[in-house]
C-alpha cells in the first residue's frame, strides 16, 4: 500500500485559471473557434482607420503606406497593414486585434497568420507618424501591448496539423535576424527548443535588465531557464496579461515555479500578490502552506482556501495557525433579558417584523427654486481650468449669432460647448437656459466651465445630462440646486453605495433648499423616489434639524407639514431591513472578541453577536446608525470599539472584498480613538497599493469616529497624506467637520493640538515608588528623581518595584516621549505656515489657544509675536508667566479684539539683532526659522513690474529645483517630453507665480545631470507660458510673500 498517492498530491488548476494558460504543441488543449464575422470586422476596422487618418494632419503617408500595403498580396504586408490600422484606431480590444488573427487564419491560413503577426508585431510607428522597422532597443519593452493578436496566433499554432507547423517554423525563421525578432519567434514556438535555449543564454548576456516579462515567462519550458532570467524581469508585468502566470506555471510545475514566486512576492503591488498567492494556495505542497502562513494578512484567505482543498495536509502541518482562537468563555448575558439587550439584537425586524404605516399627502407639486452655492475659490477654479478643445482662433464677432443659432438646433454638446463658452456671455445665456445636448461626450471636462460661466442658467443641462450620465455630471452638478439636480443627488445616494458620500454632500452644502422640492416625493405613492426622498430629508434634517426640513415642508400647507413630522417620528428601528443581511464566512462570532456590557456586565451571547453583525451589514448607512444607538447604550464602548477593530482585520485578511467593506464603514459607529489611530495608518498605505476608494471610505467613516483624536487624523492626512488624491479628499473631509462647528479648517485644527498629557500632570507609577515628569522649554520629557535631579529616560526598576506596573510606565514614557516630538514637529510647521501667510487670531482667541494650551505655550514662548495696528505691528513675546513683553521686556496690553499674528522678518526690520541677542540670552531656540530666516525686499522698480530678472542666468541644482514642488510650486501635468520649462505655483485668484527655466525639470533621476539656467521670476493672471498686459503687478502681492518667494527661488541656486 505504500506505492498509494494521495489525492492531495494531484495538481489541478482552477477552472478560471485554466483558461487563461496559452497551450504548447502537443499539450492536448483544443484550439479555438474562430470569430465568424472576422472578416467583415476587419472591413470596418479598415474604413474607421482611413477616415482616422484622413482628419489627421500628419496622416498622409501612413494612408499611403495603408493602401499600397492592402493591395499587395502577401503575409509581410498584411501584418504592416495590421499595425498601421492599429496605429489609428488607437484601441489594443481584444475582439479587434482577434478579427485580424482570425480573419488571416480563415482566408490564408495560420502559416500566413503567423508570419503577419510577427510582421505587425517588428514595425511600429515613430513619433512623427513615420511607419519603421528600426526600435530604440533590440529587446522588447516590457510595457508593449502587442501581446494579443500573437497570443490568438499561438492558438492557431498549436492546434495546427504537422505540415502546417513545419511551414510555420520555416517561414517564422526568416524573421528572426534580431533579438526583437528571435525574442517574439520564441513566444509564438515555445516548442522550438532550438530557438528558446540559445534565446535565453543571450538574454541573459545583455547589460539591460528591460527584458519583457510575458514574453520571457510565457516562452519559458523548465526551471533552468526560469532560474536564469527570474531576477532581471521586471515585476510590473509577471501578473499581467492574464495568461502569464497561468501559462507558467502550466509549463514549469508548482515545484519548479514556487521558489520564484516567493522571491517576486516582496516586490509585487498588493493586487499582484493576492493574485500570487490565490495560485499558490492551489500547489499541492507542503511549501506552498508555510509561503502562505508567512505572509500575514494578506496570506489569510488563501491560506483557508489551501485548507479546504488539502484538509490532511493542512490537520498535519499548522491547523491552530489557520483561525483565530476562540476567546476564553466569558459569562454571557441571557438573550430573554430585555432589559439589558436591545431590539435589534433580540427582536431584530427580519425575525419581528414591524409595523410601519405610510403617510401619503397627494396632489403636490414640488417648488423649483434653482440656484448656485459656490465654495470658496471653487468658480474661479473651474473657470481657469485648461480645456483643450476650445479653439485658438474663435470666429469673429459677426458670426456669434449664427453659431449660436447653429448650436441651438444641432442639440451636440461636443461641437456646441466651445462656441457657448466664447461667445458673447448675454446671447450665449439665453441659448444654455434652453439648451439640452444629446452628444455630451467630454463633459466632466467642459461642464465645470459652462456652470462656472452661465451658473443656475445651466442647471437644465446639467440635469439633462445627469438624467442619462451620472458619471459625467455628478462634481458638475455640485454647486447646482434646483428640484431637477436634488432629485438626481437623492436617487443616486438611495440606490447606490458609491454615491452615497457626494449625496450627502450635497444635501450638507445645500440643506433646506435642495430639501424643499423632495417633500411631495416623500409623501407621495411610488415606494422608490419615496424612499430616496425621505433619505435626503433626513440628511438636512441631522445636518440643521427638523425645524428647518419641517419649514420648508410648511410651504406646502400643513397636511405637508404634519406629513414630514410623521415620517421623523417613526421609530428610528423601523428603517432596519426586513430581509436579514448576509454575512461572510470570516464575520464569525465565535472567532471574534467577546462584546461586553456596559459597568462589567456580562458578554453578549452568540445569536446577539450574530444579530449585531446583521446590523453592521445594513447597507444604508442611517438604518445601520439607528439600529446602533440602543446597541450602544448598553454595550461597553472599549470592547465594542475591540470587535470592530477585529472585525476590520478579518475582512483585510479575506482580502478587502467590496461586498463586505460594512466592516470598514462600520467603524465611524462602533470606533474609538485607537480605532482612529488604527485606521488612519492603513488609509494612508491604501493608495499605495491600488486601493484609493478604499481609502476614501476609510476616511468617511474615521471622520465619523468624531473624536478629537479622530478629527486630528483626518487633518494630518490633509497635510501629509500619502498621495495627492488622498490630501485632497482628507481637506475636504476636514473641511466639511469644520464647516458643521462654524469654524474654518484652521481654526479646527486649532482646537485639535493635544495636550500629551502634559495638562494634567504625568506621573510614572512603579508602585512602591513614583516619579513627575517635567518638560523641558524644548518639550522634551524630564523624569524627576527624588533627590532633585532630572533623567531624559525612565528609572530601571528596582527589585521592590512593581514590575508589571513599571513596565508600564516605562512603556508610557517611552510613548509619551514620540507623541510629544510628532506632535511638537506638527504644530511647528502650522506655525511656521501661518507666519508665511499671515494668518491673524483675536486677541482672546489667542489668550486661549497659546497662553494656555499646555503644548502651543511652549511653542509660544519660542516665537516673537506683534499686534498688528493702524501704526503697523507691534512685536511681542510671551514671558514664563505668559504676560506680553516687548524687546525691553515692557508689558504689551493684549486686548480680546487685538488683532494678532506671528512676526516675519520684515515687521522686525532693524529690530532683528536686538531680538535675536534677547532670545539668546535666554536660551531660547525657536522651532522652526523666524528670526534667523531668510528675506527680501522688492526695489520700487521691481514691484512696478509683473517680472523680476534678478536672479536670470544663476545657476540652479535640479535637486532643489525639485524640491519646490514641496512648497506650493508645481510644473505642467502634461508628459515629460513636452513639458514646458517653467514651475508655477499658484498664488491667489487669478495670480500665478512663474519660474522660467532654460529647458524641463526631470521627472525622474536627476543624478549626475548639469544645473539648470534660471530666467525670469514673473507674475501671471493665468498661469499659463505665455506674457499677457493684464498680467498683475508685484506692488499687489504682500510683502512677506514677495519675500517668501524670493527665499523659495533663492535656496535653489547652486553657489
């Protein structure tokens, strides 16, 4: 019985995986069908790309080369063909690349076939429109799409008959004169030993490591050769085409391939490798279960896929390691004790349905009032955006009457859109009012600038446009309120999740007004605007609260009026579904924290958890919320904050699907500050590995949380968020939790500084003895001991202490000492902001934020401060006592509605020695540069002009150059190529700071490269290349950021 293999030892891929794998002659797959109207597809594609290059200006000599090529017979000219009608359709489809390959295949065969592939796939087309048959490196770039008609070849290949395959070997060779051709010849024969040996061997001599991975992995026969080349692929493309790692592991076994799946596994992006990693959990190896115990959560679920399918290996190899442990039993709390559990997690409405009576008022009519709020800023910035299909020579003033005429029958938003937005704004009005455009292609693009230009006038065509692309429309139809557009935003929240956080947006920048025309919806008969309509209601209503939604309900009579209250006094658990909502798999009770009840009661019981699960998956984000307010009435908040913690890991280690991201959003309910400390670390990582939306649903539910501690995560994200996309979404987050506590972004941030606990007084407890903390004026921590002298570190404990509780304290000190130093490195950069762009407290504001404040105080103390008067600023310092002195230490009156800031160098002027000898003499060292910073002044000539040439012909590193992007200054989003050679960065409405440069900053490495040549620093109305007589003056900019600016080009020269 020893000669017995257990079915455990049988490797068998996956049905989806299995029809990924390119097959290999004599592998036993079957060809596939071909496409039977592939002839008729390539025609059109044909036709599509004569007109393509006919419209083209640079097109003519590639519709020449197009003609000659399909009136010559012959595979060579079919594949050149092929690529220029690729070249113009711009499109890499499989179906279109698929007719090509299939039509050959039927007409002329697949030894035709695979020599025109191969033809198509050694030209290409420069960047002058020019077809050639000369690259920029024999080997083929990795990035190159042209995998798919060769990929449709080697089917063919494969299944064809053995005269065919000899032909095509033969007339395959004739092309393999180059590297690029050996390499693509390789791919569609992978048989052909005789070719893929050798092929190998002189790869593996070249000194660029750019060798493309699908076609290196998908020509590869044995471990050897996989070995040899493995660490020169780029890993960018070992996962994609689809077929690549199928097809390699197909060719080389789950032993051969394992060992080089484990050394890509630290490099790849995190979509990459729950790719990898779901393969592996299919190889029949003892290996393949400890790779994937190895990798942490993201080695979770495939992990327990490996157990379903091997369950005696994985009984004898790690079977504790594969689920949590269940918690030790706890007392749990009887489920028939009403008074201690809530309805929903022992009545629950799909166990008890309730009874819920519709309130109907008919006969009304919504009232329209249509209107525009914008953000600050946001119309000016709509109205500067770049928008390339605007022509650069409109018509003449005597033709505007005519185009618009035009534009108003046409109906075609594409051609329409330009000649709105250039022509006389009057005229143009009273064709957008009435406009509603059926081809409204590019609108995302276009609409910002027509709402920015005609406002409420365009609300029609917004709505139209939105009625059939919400895509399109929805940051459009934003600042836009009107029955229409509020109608839209209420459906669009009601049926789908991903819209649900610009719906209430919406409704919070608009409240009451766009509340107004939705009440007849919500009282009236059909149960979807209905329900959408109530939905928005109530936004307004927990934004403003009822009074105001039930004003506007008034308008409409009284029946109205009591209508809506009827609907807010429904019990709030009505609004939990009766259908239970299904939970996964990982969402176990039994393998998640005990829920404990409030005051050391007991844990909840099984079938409550499984009920309180049920209501975290409600997808409606105020049912969930209403099913939670009795949960967490009685639930104590610590261990309810710990099993949404766990149950957050849980659905990252099953691999963050979107039907159970409940969990994530379930964290703004149930989350406390450690959630928030949590979640804000895995939103910043998100985006960094595929995973923006996630973290963008992160954010909404931390800001959520609503905490202090969550509050301040959501602000530092905005400030020092991972990516671009995320500090943009954060500022918006933080903006709205602003905005509802009256205050702007700043000023939240204000009141967020934490005191680290320096307010309160923090004292080490090591038991038997006990040691204050002091802080030192640069914040540092200072252990006291008992005979006087003060310690940068924590006591060793003794052998009397308490070691578990000097453990601790150490533990807290060694904390406290990060926290101060994140938090003090924060708040020192807000203040150095703040001086650079001027930002002014009340004299009482200033008392309570600075002079009190435990952590800001100590900041204060460091900085010199002025009241700034109708007599120009006064300077000041804040003493030990927090009294106001000036630099003769005489007190400065500070009045509640003094107007306050922090002094740059030019309000100090002359006085910068004096108070740079007084800081000094008191030891002082200031956080961040003030008095020692550096600055400049315009001459009267300089500032009457739009453009400096001081600093014209310097020299300049392109390093520091690249270190302004930091600080405001930005360069063209267009590609490198073409990137014109100045920074800008933008200033106010309407003003641009421009840097030229004699020729593009790097995108990349700028290692070893020579200095940039400066030229002018200029101010520009537009921030665009070109020098306009409307360009603003420097005499209109504040000095101080005049004198930044300077300081800014200043740091970059290379002296």
């Amino acid at each position: 019985m020893g000669g017995r293999v257990s079915s455990e030892d049988a490797y068998v891929m996956g049905g989806a995986q299995a029809r990924q794998v390119l097959p290999r002659r004599g592998d036993g797959r079957e060809g596939r069908a071909l496409t039977p109207d592939a002839a008729e597809r390539v025609r059109g594609l044909i036709a599509a790309a004569r007109e393509s290059l006919a419209e083209d200006g640079r097109g003519g000599a590639l519709a020449n080369a197009l003609e000659e090529h399909l009136a010559a017979p012959g595979p060579v000219s079919a594949g050149i063909a092929h690529r220029i009608v690729e070249h113009a359709s711009g499109t890499w489809q499989v179906e279109e690349t698929a007719c090509f390959v299939d039509a050959w295949v039927a007409e002329h065969g697949v030894v035709f076939a695979a020599e025109a592939a191969l033809c198509s796939a050694l030209h290409r087309i420069d960047r002058d429109g020019a077809l050639t048959g000369r690259f920029d490196t024999e080997a083929v770039e990795w990035s190159w799409a042209g995998h798919r008609p060769l990929a449709r070849v080697r089917h063919a290949l494969a299944a064809a008959s053995d005269a065919e395959h000899a032909a095509a070997v033969e007339r395959v060779a004739a092309h393999r004169g180059t590297l690029r051709g050996r390499t693509l010849a390789a791919f569609l024969l992978p048989t052909e030993t005789g070719w893929v040996g050798p092929l190998f061997e002189e790869l593996a001599g070249l000194r660029s490591a750019f060798i493309t991975p699908w076609l290196f992995l998908g020509s590869v026969g044995d471990r050897e050769w996989l070995e040899a080349l493995v660490d020169r692929c780029p890993v960018e493309g070992v996962t994609a085409p689809s077929w690549v790692l199928p097809t390699l592991v197909d060719a080389v076994g789950p032993e051969g391939v394992l060992p080089t799946l484990v050394r890509w596994l630290p490099r790849l992006p995190a979509a990459a490798r729950k790719r990898v990693l779901g393969l592996v959990a299919e190889f029949p190896l003892d290996e393949a279960f400890a790779v994937l115990a190895g990798q942490g959560p993201p080695g979770v679920k495939p992990l327990r896929d490996a157990v379903k399918r091997f369950p005696e290996r994985a009984a004898r190899l790690a079977p504790a390691e594969l689920l949590p442990a269940p918690a030790d039993p706890l007392p749990e709390a009887r489920a028939d004790e009403p008074v201690r559990l809530p309805r929903p997690l022992v009545d629950p409405p799909w166990e008890v349905a309730p009874v819920v009576e519709r309130v109907v008022v008919p006969g009304l009519t919504p009232i329209d009032r249509p209107g525009v709020v914008w953000r600050p800023g946001e119309r000016e910035e709509w109205l500067e955006r770049e928008l390339f299909s605007l022509p650069t020579n409109p018509p003449a003033p005597a033709d505007w009457s005519r185009a618009l005429d035009e534009v108003a029958r046409a109906n075609d938003g594409q051609a329409g859109h330009p000649v709105l937005l250039l022509a006389p704004e009057e005229p143009a009005r009273r064709v957008v009012v009435a406009w509603r455009p059926e081809n409204a292609g590019g609108f995302w693009a276009w609409g910002p600038r027509l709402v920015a230009r005609f406002g409420v006038d365009a609300a029609g065509v917004v709505a139209h446009v939105g009625a059939t692309r919400r895509d399109r429309a929805v940051e459009v139809a934003a600042p836009l309120v009107s029955a229409a557009i509020a109608t839209l935003f209420a459906e669009w929240g009601d049926r789908l999740k991903s819209m649900r956080g610009p719906a209430a947006a919406y409704f919070a920048r608009h409240g009451v007004e766009a509340a107004r025309p939705l009440v007849p919806a919500a009282l009236g008969t059909r149960e979807g605007p209905r329900r959408a309509a109530e939905r928005a209601l109530r936004l307004v209503a927990d934004d403003l609260g009822e009074d105001a939604v039930l004003a506007v309900a008034a308008e409409y009579g009284p029946g109205a009026e009591a209508g809506v209250r009827a609907l807010f006094d429904r019990d709030p658990l009505a609004l939990l579904p009766r259908t239970r909502p299904s939970t996964p798999e990982w969402a176990n009770p039994l393998t998640l924290p005990p829920v404990l009840l409030r005051d050391g009661g007991p844990a909840l019981p099984a079938p409550a958890v499984a009920n309180l699960l049920a209501v975290l998956a409600v997808p409606d984000e105020r049912a969930r919320r209403a099913g939670l307010v009795p949960v967490r009435e009685v639930c104590d908040p610590a261990s309810l904050a710990a099993f949404g913690r766990a149950l957050l890991r849980a659905w990252l280690a099953e691999g963050a699907l979107p039907a159970g991201g409940w969990a994530l959003t379930a964290q703004g309910v149930i989350g406390d500050d450690e959630t928030a400390r949590e979640l804000a670390g895995l939103i910043d990582r998100w985006p960094g590995e595929g995973a923006f939306q996630r973290a963008v649903t992160g954010l909404g539910a931390l800001g959520s949380i609503g905490t202090d501690t969550a509050l301040r995560a959501v602000d530092l994200l905005a400030r020092k968020g991972s990516t671009k996309g995320l500090r943009e979404r954060a500022a918006e987050a933080i903006a709205l939790a602003a905005a509802g506590a009256g205050l702007d972004p700043e000023q939240l941030a204000d009141r967020l500084v934490p005191d680290c606990g320096i307010g309160a007084g923090v004292v080490l407890d090591y038991g038997p003895r006990s040691f204050p903390v002091e802080f030192d004026r640069s914040l540092t921590p200072l252990v006291v001991l008992p005979d006087g002298r003060r310690r940068k570190s924590a006591p060793t404990p003794a052998a009397t202490d308490d070691p578990e509780l000097a453990a601790a304290a150490r533990a807290r000190f060694s904390l406290l000492r990060k926290e101060i130093t994140k938090v003090a490195a924060e708040q020192a950069e807000r203040l150095e902001r703040a001086m650079v762009v001027g930002r002014r407290w009340r004299g009482d504001e200033f008392r309570a934020l600075f002079t009190t404040h435990p952590l800001l105080s100590h900041l204060a103390l460091r900085l010199v401060w002025a009241v700034f008067g109708e007599d120009g600023p006064r300077p000041f310092r804040l003493a030990e006592d927090r009294t106001a002195a000036d630099v003769a230490d005489a007190l400065v009156e500070l009045a509640d509605d003094a107007v306050i800031g922090l002094a740059h160098p030019l309000h100090l002027a002359g006085a910068i020695p004096v108070w740079s000898e007084l800081f000094a003499d008191y030891e002082v060292v200031q956080p961040f540069p003030q008095l020692g910073r550096p600055w400049a002044a315009l001459t009267e000539a300089e500032r009457a002009g739009s453009s400096l040439s001081r600093f014209a012909g310097e020299k300049a590193a392109p390093g520091r150059l690249l270190g302004l992007i930091g600080k405001g200054w930005s360069r063209d989003a267009s590609a490198a190529p073409s990137a014109p050679p100045w920074l800008r960065r933008r200033l106010d409405e309407g003003r641009w700071a421009l840097l030229d440069l004699d020729r593009g900053l790097p995108f990349s490495s700028f290692e070893h490269l020579p200095h940039l040549l400066l030229g002018e620093l200029r101010l520009s109305a537009t921030g665009g290349p070109g020098r306009d007589p409307g360009d603003p003056p420097f005499s209109g900019l504040d000095p101080v950021l005049v004198s930044e600016l300077l300081a800014d080009v200043g740091g970059t020269l290379a002296r």
